[in-house]
C-alpha cells in the first residue's frame, strides 16, 4: 500500500471516463486525470496512479464523462445578448443599418453593456464555453462582467468611424480602449485585441495607426471581413480592389489578424491568408441565419490556415452555442465540398478550442489539456440515452452532445458550474435585469 505522507498536496484532482487533451492530436485517453494546483495543470495520468501520486483538497469523480479544454468563442458581441431575437429573419445591412445600429445608438450604456454581458457570461459558461473574444463598446464594462463571473476574455479595443455613446470619434475609440487595457491589463484572466469594426466603417488612417498599434503592442487584430459580396462589391466601387487587397496594401495581412467570417475569398486570398499566418473566425449559423453564405473551411483548413469558431451575437444567431457551432460547421462544410470526410469531428473539436487559442495568442495559456497551462476545463456527460451507446466521445461531443450535457466547467481552476448549476452569485438577479432590459428596448 502507498504511503499516503508520500503523497503530494494538490488543490483537484478530477477523474473521467475518457479525456481528450486537443495535443496531442488523436489522443484519447481512458480512465485518467488531470492533476490541478493553483489553477494550472501539474499532471496528466491514469486514474489508479494519480490516486496514489495526489492528495487532493477536492476530488471530482465523472463516471461516463469526457473531459476537454473549455471551449472557446473567437467571436462574439457579449452585450448584444439584450438584443436576442430583436430584429430576426434580415438581411444584414438592413438588419444593421434598419434595426441593430439604431437600437444601439439608443439603448447602449455602461451598464447595458454590463448586464448584457453578464447575461451571456452565465450562458457561456453553461455550454462549457470557458474564453470569449469579444467586440462592443464599453469594454469596461464587459472586463467587469468577466472579471465577476470569473472568465477569461479577450477584450476588443473597438473602432468605428461614427459616434456612440462610448466614444466620438475614432481617435477616442482607440484611445478609450487603450485606456481600459492599461488598466486591466494585469488581470490573469483578460486579454485584449483591436477590433476596427470592419472595412467599410474603418478609415485608411485609422487602420494604419491600428497597424502600428498591433505591432508595437503586440495585439492581435480583430475585424469582420468579406462577410457578405455587397461588401465586397461596395469596396471595389469605393476604393477599386476587394476589402482583402486594402487591407494587404495597408499592411494589415499577417499572424496578428483574426478574420472574422470570411465567407466570400476567392483562391488567391485563401493563399494569401496562408501565406501571411492569419487566423479565421469561423461563424457557420450567423453566416446562414443572415444569409451571408458559407465560408470556404475546407480550402482554408487544406491550405493551412487557423481556423477557429465563433458564434457572434445572440441579435443574429441567437445561441452563444459552440457545440452547435461545432456541429453546423461540420456539416456545412461537408455539404459544401460534396465530401463526407471534410471536417472530420476531430478537427471541429479543435477548431473550437486550440485553433481559438491560437487566433488569439494565448494558446501557450490555455486551448489544450497540458500539463503547465490554465486548468481551463469542460466535463460533458455522456451517460444518457440519447448519448448511448458510445463508440467515439470526439464523434458524440460534436454530432450527438449538446451543451445541455455538460455537467462541470473550470476556469483556471475553479469551478464555474458544477453537477450543471451555475455558480454565480446573483444569477436570479441577472433575469430580472435582462427582463428591464427587455422592457426598454421594447418600448
């Protein structure tokens, strides 16, 4: 018998039936777990030895579970959760420039912001989603709803060329939001990236201050581009090339860019995202609940560019759901390539999880189930009768589980939802607030 002296102290210690660690890639590990101490990942092991090897503060057994990375969201407008069901069924410029912009420009406050992103802390966090990349106005205020219900986020520095009621001009965009960076920036839990709207809001001259901002900060970029072809054909009138080639010559294509939707690219600039190192925000059911289109994944993933998922706001999805991100962007991008073998569960569980680490640069922090990073964690039970019998847990977790499935999720370690409840202080109180919300913008 060991001796249980010899054992070494740790804070967790869970147990699952099957962990899948994203890297390496394949790997599906029986009967193991992940020992955790001051939020980090010290070990990865076979269950019978970690029992032997740990003392744990807490132990947490999930029988016919599996474990994976928490899931991240490469793109979202938390706020926009008080928005959900606004104005559906809209194409997007009219859906904008008719319903959302002016919506905006009426309601969107500090604390609009806050409560909003509050709202769509708690969903995300109950669908296993442990990071969001977000873009809105008042960053601050969506730092604050991250930093109470305890997830990591990567903040977008916004610019627009027109007024809100966060910042007058593009210049105060940027500076405003540096601002909030200076002071957040040392929060473990946040991140920041600039997120110039998209091209057909953002200046040439603001673009080249982001460009130097980016290189001298070390940012990623964040912005929607070729989301629909009446923005490209809009480009090719105002500025004679296509949103891609402008950004090119602006300097702007390379590691630091996260291009969000990317639906309409044609073979050279497919080549020329590769080439450069920029990642995708892939976004499967805004693009089709718009109308957009369907991005071109599987020429991107076979060209080796990054892709991860996204879900954008709640106004045009209406679910900040990776799972069901997973799933669409599985079977969306067979349909379109005619292939069954395109997009294979394996590659959608990391597109949603390590490729979004990656697009953000944090991806030696968190994305992945390795020992030295953020115990950023996810456990989906698979123990249900329509999750049964199971063959694969990567095949169930992307064509068969749901993120009403998942039972527990960590963020650095500690525990955000547990048995499927939320922990969150005041999560009666965020209904009554989205309820007020509801009244207003109704009015």
């Amino acid at each position: 018998m060991p001796n249980p002296e010899a054992r070494t102290d740790i804070d967790l210690l869970i147990e699952a039936r099957w962990i899948v660690p994203v890297e390496p890639a394949g790997c599906v590990l029986e009967h193991h777990a992940v020992a955790v101490n001051e939020g980090r990942i010290v070990d990865v092991l076979p269950s019978d030895e970690a029992r032997q090897r740990y003392a744990p503060k807490s132990l947490r057994t999930l029988g016919e579970h599996v474990l994976i990375p928490g899931l991240i969201n490469l793109h979202a407008h938390a706020a926009m959760n008080l928005l959900r069901g606004y104005a559906d069924d809209q194409p997007l410029m009219r859906w904008l420039g008719d319903h959302i912009w002016p919506a905006e420009q009426k309601h969107v406050s500090h604390d609009f912001v806050r409560d909003g992103t509050l709202l769509a802390c708690a969903e995300m966090l109950r669908g296993g989603i442990t990071c969001f990349s977000d873009m809105y106005f008042f960053p601050d205020a969506a730092a604050e709803a991250a930093i109470e219900t305890g997830m990591r986020a990567a903040l977008g520095i916004v610019v627009i060329e027109f007024p809100s009621a966060w910042a007058a001009d593009a210049d105060q965009y940027i500076s405003r939001g540096l601002a909030v960076r200076d002071r957040c920036k040392q929060h473990p839990l946040l991140h920041f990236t600039l997120a110039p709207h998209a091209p057909y809001t953002v200046s040439d001259t603001s673009f080249e201050r982001l460009r130097t901002l980016a290189e001298q900060l070390d940012l990623p970029i964040h912005l929607h581009i070729h989301e629909t072809r009446d923005e490209i054909e809009q480009s090719v009138r105002q500025h004679g090339m296509r949103p891609i080639e402008r950004l090119r010559q602006l300097g702007l294509i390379g590691p630091n860019l996260i291009a969000v939707h990317a639906v309409h690219l044609n073979g050279d600039e497919i080549a020329l995202l590769a080439r450069e190192g920029a990642s995708i925000a892939h976004c499967p059911t805004s693009n089709m609940k718009l109308a957009s289109g369907a991005a071109p994944v599987a020429a991107l993933k076979a060209a080796g560019v990054n892709i991860g998922l996204g879900t954008d706001g709640a106004a045009s999805n209406n679910r900040l759901d990776l799972f069901q991100e997973m799933r669409q962007a599985g079977l969306l991008g067979k349909l379109m390539s005619g292939n069954a073998s395109t997009l294979p569960a394996e590659e959608l569980l990391h597109m949603a999880t390590l490729g979004g680490a990656r697009a953000l640069g944090i991806d030696h922090e968190t994305g992945s189930i390795r020992i030295g990073k953020a115990a950023d964690l996810c456990a989906v039970a698979l123990d249900e009768p329509e999750t049964r019998p199971c063959y694969s847990p990567v095949s169930h977790l992307v064509y068969a589980a749901g993120r009403e499935h998942v039972s527990d999720v960590w963020v650095a370690g500690s525990a955000r939802v547990m048995q499927g409840v939320l922990l969150h202080p005041h999560n009666s109180d965020l209904k009554a607030r989205a309820r007020l919300w509801q009244n207003q913008v109704a009015k």
